[in-house]
C-alpha cells in the first residue's frame, strides 16, 4: 500500500449509494483493514415496497465486513458506537448523513469526503447533474477534509475529467465514481503521513447544487432547446425529462438540440417526424427526442417507438 512500515490505517467506511461502491472495493482490494462500514437504513424500494439494502451495505456483506446502519449520528450512543471501532480516519462517500463537528473529531485524523466535482464549484448534494445542467465543460472528483459547513473543507487533491456532449448524469456518475476510487488510492496513504497537505479552498468560484426534485423533470418548451437538451442529460437516469402527450406522459431519455433559431411553430408543437427523431420547437430551436419512454412501456429509440405509437406533426407536447 505504499505504507512503508508504518501499521495500515483502520478505517471505517461510510456511503450509500452505487457512487460509493467502487471505493470500498478498492480500499478492499488494496488491503487496508475496514473496522465498519456506515451506511443508510434498508429503505422500502419496488413495487413491494420493502425494505432494500442499500448498494454500499451489499458490497460490504459479500467481503464479511461489519455494517452499522444508524438513523442519526448526532446523539451520545452513535458517537460511542463509531468511538468504539476506534478508527484512524473515516472515508466519506456520498453518505446521505450530516456529520456533526462532534463526529468528525472522532477518528484520529480526521474524516475525508470523496466529492463528485471541482470545489468550489459545486458543492451540496446534485453536482454531476449540475455540472451537465449549467453546460460546464469539465468535473472532477475532489478528495477533502471534511469540516463543518456544506463541502468546505480544504482539498487534498482533485482530478478532472471532460463533460462530453454525449455524457449524461448516469455516464458521468459511473466515470466519477472509478475515478474517486483511483485518487483516494493514490493519495490516501501520502496524506496520512503528512507529504500531501490538504489546501484551503479558494473564496471565489462557490457553487451550490440543489437537491434534484422531480418536479424539475417537467420540460418546458418556452426554454431554449440547448438548455433543455442539457437537462435530459442532467436528468438521465433520475428523475428522467417528461413531457405531457395528449393524456399520456412521454419520458425523454435522449435528445439533441438542432441547430437555427427559426421559429416554425408555437414552442411543444411536434414540427417533423421520422427515424432520426421527433423534432419539437422550443423557445429557441428544435429539440430532437432520440429516445423517449411512454407510460407503462420501456425506453426506445424513436425509430422502434413509432412502430406501436403514431406521432403526428402538429400535436403539442405539454
């Protein structure tokens, strides 16, 4: 592990979703000794509404690691149970729980974040479909001491990667994940033996990502079509880009903005239907839907969706 003979750190590993399963794979794989893995309750999932584990409490099961699932970490008895694994550092992934000042004086050095963007930009809770949403141009992961305050920390290091204008927020998250994985093996070892200092982060350039609603899925076609483009990609795979047809609810999986801005129609009127697409004005240009979803059915590429659903030039989408 590049230790030298200094003792491998005992870790206690905390993340919920897929996000942070590559990095507990990989903290595994290289052999560091993981004395708990924190995650979140099992929530009702499915059709059935029971409860699910969540990704990062099935990885942990299959390497026979201990899984402690608290509600909250904010009272005397969660603090004495992580006091308990006596850990030298805590890795924090996409975790979903607040950790009090209280908690993060726990481990011996500290507890260190694996954030999904290039702080300062973009910190809070959404910053894959953020960075998509706003057209940036590149992300990166960031690995940083965490403090209090929402991702403020100093930065231990960062690595970036291309927005291109194919990626979507699933393509991205699964990029951003390996990529976290990789620095965090890269720099872990160098920090806790102090030749990688942390940074503090610069007062300019601070962004915060919003929570994801669903309500944010609801295409409004007076928008730009280049804007709503980006939003398809920044809602793929959650909460998908929908639209009202006639009675029924379309879901848009995929989409290109064409190129001129000459309006030929009032902005969800459905102006050419063919193979390559369903081309919709839009306040400014034409959104093409290249895979689109209707209810009750599975995702498609248009040229299979029209085959059982007929689309007409002339009807609006709402």
């Amino acid at each position: 592990m590049g230790a030298g003979e200094r003792t491998p750190p005992r870790i206690v590993y905390a993340g919920t979703p897929d996000f942070a399963v590559p990095a507990l794979e990989a903290l595994v794989a290289a052999g560091y000794p993981i004395a708990a893995v924190y995650t979140q309750p099992d929530r009702p999932a499915g059709r059935g509404r029971r409860p699910r584990p969540s990704a990062v409490k099935t990885a942990a099961l299959e390497h026979g690691l201990s899984v402690e699932q608290p509600e909250r970490l904010d009272n005397a008895d969660a603090r004495a149970r992580l006091a308990h694994h006596q850990p030298d550092v805590m890795i924090v992934a996409a975790y979903g729980l607040i950790l009090p000042t209280s908690v993060l004086n726990i481990p011996t050095n500290g507890c260190v974040n694996i954030h999904a963007s290039l702080l300062p930009r973009w910190r809070g809770a959404a910053p894959i479909q953020r960075a998509i949403e706003a057209g940036d141009p590149e992300t990166g992961v960031c690995l940083m001491e965490m403090a209090a305050g929402l991702d403020t920390g100093p930065v231990i290091a960062a690595r970036s990667t291309p927005i291109t204008a194919d990626d979507n927020a699933a393509q991205l998250h699964d990029r951003l994940a390996d990529l976290g994985a990789q620095l965090l093996l890269e720099c872990l070892d160098d920090w806790l033996d102090g030749r990688r200092p942390a940074h503090p982060q610069p007062e300019d350039g601070v962004t915060y990502a919003a929570r994801i609603s669903a309500d944010e899925a609801w295409i409004d076609w007076q928008r730009p079509a280049l804007e709503t483009a980006r939003r398809v990609r920044a809602f793929n795979a959650w909460p998908v880009a929908r639209c009202a047809w006639g009675d029924a609810r379309l879901r848009v999986w995929q989409s290109v903005a064409l190129p001129g801005d000459g309006a030929t129609a009032a902005p969800g009127t459905i102006v050419a239907v063919g193979a390559d697409g369903i081309d919709v004005q839009t306040g400014e240009g034409l959104l093409r839907l290249q895979r689109v979803q209707a209810a009750g059915g599975r995702a498609q590429p248009v040229a299979e969706f029209l085959r059982g659903h007929p689309v007409h030039v002339g009807e609006t989408l709402h």
